[in-house]
C-alpha cells in the first residue's frame, strides 16, 4: 500500500489554482506599493529588487507545495535569466558609450548644436518626431535612446525643460521604430507567434498606430507651448559657453553617432554596434580632446599617451565626470560607465528571477487561461490580450514573454471565433511591445531609466504614444473597427 506522499510524487507537479497563482503577484504588488512609499524614486536602488525577491520566495514555496522540485525551480530561474544576458550585455555597453562620448566631447557637441537651432515650444514634439524618424530607420529604441536620447536630455537642460516630459517624448519616439520598423525584433516576432507574415502585420499596425501616434504629437505640441522654458537667454548662453570652454566643439565630434547609426541600417547586430561607438568615442577623445582626457586621468606622472589610455579606461568603466566649475553643466555630464548600470542589472535579475518561478510553477498560464474564459465578446478579447500582456510585463518582467505567452494562449481563441490572427499580432504589440518601457523592473523600463537618467515613473505619464496604444486597441475592437475576420480578409494561415 503506497502511502499519499509516494502517490503525488508518482502523479507529478500538480497545477496552480488561481488563488496560489494570484498569491505571489498580490504580495509582490504589496510589497512594491510599500517600497515606493517608504523610498520614493529611491525604491529601485534595492528596496524594488528584495521585493521581487521575496515574491519570487512566497511563489517557490507554493511551486514546492505543489511538487515542483527545487533543482528543476533553480535551473528555470538560471534559464529565465539566461534570456536577459543579451540585454544585460547591451546596458553595460550603451554605459561605457556614454562614458566615452561624454569624454571624447559627442555629447557636449549635441548638446551645443541642439540648442543653438531647438525651439523650446516645440522641442517635446520634434524630440520624439526625431527619435521615431531614427528608429523606424534602425529599428531598435533601445539604440535611439542611448544615443540621441542621451543628447535631447541634455538640450532639454539647457533650454530648462523638463526632464521627464523629455523622456517621455524620447521614448514615444524611440518605439514607435520598435513597433513599426521591419528591422525590428518585436515587430518580427509577434507575427512570428501568432502565424501570420510580417508585412500583413505592418500595415494591419497602421490603423491604431497612426491615432496614437498623432495624438502623442499632439499633446507634446500643447505641453511644450503651455509650459515655458525656466532658463532665460543668459544661462542659455552660459550653458554654451560652458561648453565650449570645456571641450573642443566640432563636427567631427558627432562622427561616433553617425557611425552607429551607419552600422544599425546595415543591419549590425546592437551589441557589437554600441561597441564599436564606444570604443570609436574614445579613439576620437585622443584626437579632440587631448587635454581633458590627460586631465581627467588625473597621473601627472604617466606618459601622455598612457595617461590618455588611463582616462579612456576609467570613462569606459566608471564613466566621465566633468570639472568645468559649473555645478549644473558638470551634474549633466558626469555620467556613464559600466558600472552605472549594475544597480539596473541587478533589478533586471531579480525580477526575471520572480518571473520564471511563476512561469515554471504554471501561474502565468493560470492567469492567462482565468482571463480568456472572461471574454465573451471580441471588444473583451482584445481587452483580455492587453491585460494579460500589460501584466507579464509587469510580474515577468521581459517584452518578449509579454509577447510569446499571450500570443500562443490566444490563438486558438481568435481562431475558434474567427477573428483573423494578425488582430492579436496587432495587439501583442499595441500593448506588450508599447507598455514594456513604462514598468521600473521591465528589462526595458529599466534600460530606459538608465540611458536617459530619470526614473520610469516619472516619464511614464508623458510617455504618451506608449500610454495611448493599448487603448486604442481596445477602443478599435469594442466599436470594431480594422477588425479582420476570416472570409473578410486574407485567410487565417497554416500552422
């Protein structure tokens, strides 16, 4: 006679019910919700990642219960954040190409040029017209933002605009390439997982793209000629002339830049294109500005070459810090390294690390399935998808399962109701792509933060193209409008 501990074990893992899958995601919510309120915009330096932790912890303990061994827990946790090292590659790389372009003067040169020609009224509006332009031409917001990001932060300095509204235009920008451009991964992916090709995915995207897009545009129109500039036109001009007494301001400066996105339109891949920006930056410091990186290796014993050497390394690893006496031009500069983005990585594992717990134990799915057998009508379906993608980027905490999951979960859903798949493509995208940059703990929340130095709750509510997808999704499928169905446009393709 087997005993009930022997029969479990032969009958295998047992599957989560909601209320063991919803115990971990509401404790983790609380315990977040906490860590905001006790730390403010500090949360994410550590308080944000033992959240996670713990939630991952409350989340094994129900995985255990319910037969899942520990060893199996483990090596999903090890894989979930195996995902990520691409990623975590590209942070570590985008913070050493800050570092050297702050060095080698790009930044500065940006900076200096976008203010002599920026109108502050319309700054927000062409800020994140420029960075779409860029992206739909590259394909990857992550590279835009790193990049030209970095300069129109800078700008917004000197012409005394906000910071967050600047993010949030950047990054508007920034994914509008990343949701429309063939180039990039996403927009290959979520057609990829649903079955359909990429271009029917593309110009289906049009119709609730271009309403968010425009009215993004819009409000970053109103905001910038509501809100005036706090500077005036003396510390505009000292701002430049800061700026051109600490580095030599040239064209050349911005040759890295062009080289970066020279090698993103051909297609490179991002990690060997950043570093190859990086390391030109600071070929390009020795040549520019010689003086300020003897100065910034600060060994006036060494060799210049070797004390050049020295500071490309230092700006490389721990970034550039600028001296020129004046206290807000040197906070906008001293930035970048390597290791300013190691308190990001270390978000980024812990909530993968919480993520893969949930995906391993079945909760996730759990999740999904309670949510579809809610849908009763298409406007509820598609509801349904944005919920559940706006969700896995919050509790997994990476685009791409906000991608996957939903999108193998509801096919068959579509299907059965004859709704033509590229509508749930459309939609993986409108809200699993679009809502990824708005969430402190995402791989991209926290990559945006980083680049761009303000944390993700503060740009989050002027992120507006972002903000505004996923509702006109929903919008366009309770009035159905662009909602293909089988027989009324192309056919539902082969799995």
């Amino acid at each position: 006679m087997r005993t009930r501990q022997e029969e479990e074990a032969t009958a295998g893992p047992r599957n989560a019910t909601m209320t063991q899958s919803l115990i971990p995601v509401i404790a983790l919510i609380a315990m977040l919700s906490l860590s905001v309120y006790l730390f403010g915009a500090d949360s994410s330096g550590g308080a944000n990642q033992i959240a996670l932790l713990l939630g991952g912890a409350i989340a094994a303990v129900i995985a255990v219960r319910n037969g899942h061994p520990w060893p199996q827990l483990e090596r999903a946790i090890v894989e979930g954040i195996a995902t990520a090292m691409g990623a975590i590659l590209i942070l570590l790389a985008v913070g050493a190409l800050i570092g050297a372009w702050m060095l080698a003067g790009t930044v500065p040169a940006m900076i200096y040029y976008g203010l002599q020609i920026m109108d502050a009224r319309i700054f927000y509006a062409a800020s994140c017209l420029i960075c779409a332009v860029a992206s739909l031409s590259i394909g990857s917001s992550w590279t835009v933002a790193g990049t030209l990001g970095v300069g129109l932060m800078g700008v917004a300095f000197g012409l005394g605009l906000s910071p967050a509204v600047t993010a949030g235009a950047v990054v508007s920008g920034a994914y509008f390439g990343d949701k429309m451009s063939p180039l990039s991964d996403t927009t290959n992916l979520s057609p990829a997982v649903v079955g359909t090709d990429l271009f029917t995915h593309i110009r289906h995207m049009v119709w609730t793209t271009t309403p968010a897009f425009l009215t993004a545009l819009l409000l970053f129109t109103v905001v910038g000629f509501s809100r005036h500039a706090q500077g005036d036109s003396a510390t505009l001009a000292e701002t430049l002339a800061t700026l051109e007494a600490g580095f030599h301001i040239t064209p050349w400066a911005l040759l890295p830049l062009l080289v970066v996105f020279g090698l993103a339109m051909k297609k490179f891949p991002p990690l060997p294109t950043i570093l190859v920006g990086a390391l030109l930056g600071g070929v390009m410091a020795v040549f520019l500005q010689p003086e300020v990186v003897i100065a910034f290796a600060d060994s006036p014993g060494l060799a210049p070459w070797l004390a050049q050497l020295k500071g490309i390394w230092i700006a490389l690893a721990t970034g550039y810090v600028s001296t020129t006496g004046n206290e807000a031009v040197d906070a906008l500069l001293s930035r970048g390294g390597m290791d300013s983005m190691l308190t990001t990585i270390w978000l980024i594992l812990c909530a993968l690390a919480f993520g893969a717990v949930l995906a391993h134990a079945g909760m996730l799915e759990r999740l999904i399935r309670g949510v579809i057998g809610w849908a009763k009508t298409t406007g509820s379906l598609v509801f349904s998808v944005v919920v559940s993608c706006i969700g896995i980027n919050i509790v997994a905490a990476d685009q791409y399962i906000a991608i996957v999951l939903p999108g193998r979960m509801f096919r068959a859903e579509f299907e059965r109701r004859g709704l033509h798949v590229k509508n749930l493509s459309r939609t993986l995208e409108d809200a699993g792509t679009m809502t990824s940059a708005l969430v402190p703990w995402n791989t991209c929340g926290a990559y945006m933060a980083a680049a761009l130095g303000v944390p993700t709750l503060s740009y989050a509510p002027f992120a507006f193209f972002n903000l505004l997808s996923p509702v006109v999704a929903v919008i366009y499928a309770m009035r159905n409008i662009s909602i293909t169905r089988v027989g009324a446009g192309e056919p539902v393709p082969a799995k």
